[in-house]
C-alpha cells in the first residue's frame, strides 16, 4: 500500500467539485492521486458524514482539502484514523460546539451577507426547507472577481445552494486538534472575510500562505494552492528507512 496520502478535495457552499478544474491538472501532472466527491450541502454533521465515508473507502492515507464550507466538512470528517492532514483553502476552521453563523459573526460581515437568495424546498413529512445561494448577477464580483467572466458566469448560474440549517449547526469535533494544518488566506476575499479566515488558521495552528485572490483561489491561483498541498503532502508522507 503506498504511503503518499491521496488527495480528497472537499468543495464548498454555492459550489460544486468543478470548482477545482484548474488544480485537479496540476495535482495529477505531478503524480498526485486525487478524489473529487460531490458534497451534498444539506447539513454540516451529515455532510460530513458523507466525506468520511468516502475518505474510508480510500483504503489508504488521506490528506483533506477544503474550501470555503468544504473546510468545516473537512474539519469535521477529519478526525478519520486515515487522515493525515488538513489543508484549508479560504475556509472555515472551526471549534468544537462553534457553527458558521457563529465564527462569522465574531467579524464585519462580508459582501456577501447582502447577496444571499433564499428559497424553499420540499422535506418529505416535515415543513419545507430553505436553500441559501448567491444573487446570480452578483456572484462574479463577490466570488469569481479574478476569474474569467466567462467562466464566473457559469460558475454562477450552475450553484450547488447550501440549506440554511447548515449555518447554525454545531461542528461536534475539530480534526485539527490532533492533525496538522494548512491554510491558504485569500486576503481580496469578498465572500468570506479574511479575518475570518486568519483568525481560524491561528487557532488551528495551522501553517498559513496568503494569496492575493478572490474567494476561488484555486481557480485563479491553481499553480500556486498545488504547491501548497504537495507542500503538506511532504510533510506527512513518511520517509524511507
């Protein structure tokens, strides 16, 4: 069995495992192994969940990325035997007991507070649930701002909504606790803000890269987050005797 982590790639809110196009080339050109799972976005403990058991399945080490909410997942689904490390991409770091609404609220609020789209969905024998996702004309310039347009508008029109309830639900552990962390700041973040970010990244201890990036740094700076996670992946693949 090899000793090299695979790479599981975690997406995030308002996304989908597209989102990471530009870096999966990178990875794979270097020889990575890489796992792109599509994230239900209905709930973080279930979300999460559903990564570990895609992370169990692997059969081997596992190094966790995540962006954006995909780092509450990762947060979350990390504490499985075979993960070996975090690292975060413009994410969320969170305590155990903490939600998203709550780290959030400890910070100015980004633009994207104001853009927010709420509709109702239908919940087999309960009332109907709510999907959050992103004003379509506004998400270029609060997500995508150095992406193609081309591209930010099909990223916009083609979101993956999280359900509200996934804002205020808990994280009932934090993976790194008890495994090292990376974590990549995209300092012209106007999605979440980059304090949020920061102060996250602190707590968790984590090594800390800041880009000067949109909110998809891994679109807009792939060469760059593909460093970063080989970066990680040397420091926790085991060396030869």
């Amino acid at each position: 069995m090899s000793t090299t982590p695979t790479v599981v790639l975690v997406h995030g809110a308002f996304a989908d495992a597209s989102s990471f196009a530009k870096l999966i080339p990178e990875l794979l050109g270097s020889g990575v192994k890489v796992v792109a799972p599509a994230v239900p976005n209905r709930s973080l403990t279930g979300d999460a969940q559903y990564i570990a058991s895609v992370i169990r399945q692997i059969g081997g080490p596992v190094l966790l990325v995540g962006h954006s909410y995909g780092g509450a997942v990762i947060t979350v689904a990390g504490v499985e035997e075979n993960v070996k490390g975090l690292v975060y991409l413009s994410g969320y770091a969170l305590a155990e007991g903490e939600s998203l609404g709550q780290l959030q609220g400890g910070f100015p609020d980004s633009d994207l507070a104001q853009a927010l789209v709420y509709t109702k969905f239908p919940v087999p024998g309960a009332e109907d649930g709510t999907d959050v996702s992103v004003d379509v004309e506004k998400f270029p310039a609060i997500f995508a701002h150095d992406v193609d347009p081309e591209l930010a508008q099909v990223l916009a029109v083609s979101q993956r909504p999280l359900t509200g309830f996934a804002f205020g639900e808990p994280a009932p552990v934090a993976a790194w606790r008890t495994k090292p962390s990376w974590g990549v700041v995209s300092s012209s973040d106007h999605t979440i803000n980059p304090d949020v970010e920061r102060f996250g990244y602190q707590r968790a201890g984590a090594t800390v890269t800041e880009i000067d990036s949109s909110h998809l740094v891994m679109l807009s700076h792939p060469k760059q987050v593909a460093d970063i996670i080989r970066e990680a992946l040397a420091a926790v693949t085991p060396t030869a005797a």
